[in-house]
C-alpha cells in the first residue's frame, strides 16, 4: 500500500466495513491507510470514509473504505450503502462472542439488499488477544466455509493480515469483474455527519 502513490488508478473499489460495535471497525481502517495503531481510536457513530492506493497483481487499486456505526438505528443508512458498494467487510471480536453471532444478522442485512451476489469477506479482529480468545478458528473458518464466505484473522495493534485482508477482497472482486465504476451517490448533511465517541472501536 502506498497512500502517497500518484499514478492513476487501474481500478476503484468501495467497500463497506460492517460489525457490531467495538469490533474493529475504525482502528482496522486507520491501520491500513496510516500503518499504525492507535490505542485511543475512537468509533464513528454514522458514517466515515477513507480513501487509499493499494497494489494489487502489479495493479494500482484505489480502495474506499465506509466505516459504519455497528448500531441498529442506523440500518437504514447501512441498507442504502449496501447497494452501493461492490464488497463488504464484516468484522467480529474473537474475544467476543455475541459479536460472531450476529454475523449472521448482518450477512442477513446484506441479502435482503443484494441477495448472495456479493463478495463478502469475514474479518475476526483482535488475535493479539489470543488468550481471551472465545471463538475457535476451526469453528469460525467452519461456519465461513459453509456460508462460501473468505476469512482472515486480524490485529489492529499489530497490523497483522490487515493489508491481506484488504487485498484479498479486492482481488476477489477483480478477478469476478464486479467492478461497478458507475457507482456513485450522495448523502444528505444529516447522514454524511459523523460523532465520535471516546472508546476504542
């Protein structure tokens, strides 16, 4: 990844990073785009974008990631993103149980909107915290193959496969040609704002 490269894009990719709350979410973004951690990262409570080159096949991939709140009462937000993106994220504790289980609600979220046409790759995040760990591996990468979702396991505060992660959703979207350049949308004020709140996302 390169932030800085200014050769013109071969291809634009929009993802859309979905999970509960407190999953990742903001610190596995700030990671790919800076490279680093910060342990004080706050989560957005609506919407926020960031915008970086990534190589990819000796290609130079423009990747925009939407980071989303995690909460119910922005659903209707997340449904219109939905339709407007050409891959989806969804991020999950390891250390968090409930988190894992509610992929199924979000994936849900994803087919009432798009039925089982896109990609979608499941991140479990946090695995410096291995020995918190709730979800096994075999169980995780078990359900992900039933469902034909890719899987990778991250951490934010190593920076560990979150570039792969990345990448390997990008590749995949290349490679099926899904690759929706006529996209485009705009949001109203209301929604384009985003509040911080003060916890580590």
């Amino acid at each position: 990844m390169n932030s800085q490269n200014v050769q013109e894009p071969e291809y634009s990719i929009k993802l859309l990073l979905l999970g509960d709350l407190a999953v990742g979410k903001s610190s596995l973004i700030y990671r790919f785009i800076y490279d680093k951690f910060n342990p004080n990262e706050i989560s957005t409570s609506e919407l926020d974008l960031k915008t970086s080159d990534l190589i990819i096949d000796k290609k130079n991939v423009r990747v925009q990631l939407w980071d989303t709140v995690g909460q119910e009462k922005y659903k209707s937000i997340t449904k219109n993103l939905i339709k407007r993106v050409q891959g989806i994220i969804i991020v999950y504790d390891i250390t968090n149980k409930d988190s894992f289980k509610n992929i199924k609600t979000w994936a849900h979220l994803i087919e009432e909107e798009y039925g089982n046409k896109l990609p979608i790759i499941i991140v479990g995040n946090k695995i410096d915290l291995e020995e918190n760990r709730k979800i096994k591996i075999e169980d995780a990468k078990a359900f992900c193959k039933n469902h034909k979702y890719k899987y990778v396991e991250t951490s934010c505060k190593t920076g560990h496969n979150i570039k792969k992660s990345i990448a390997k959703i990008c590749k995949i979207i290349i490679d099926s040609q899904n690759i929706r350049n006529d996209i485009s949308f705009s949001l109203s004020t209301s929604n384009a704002s985003y509040i911080k709140k003060k916890h580590c996302c």
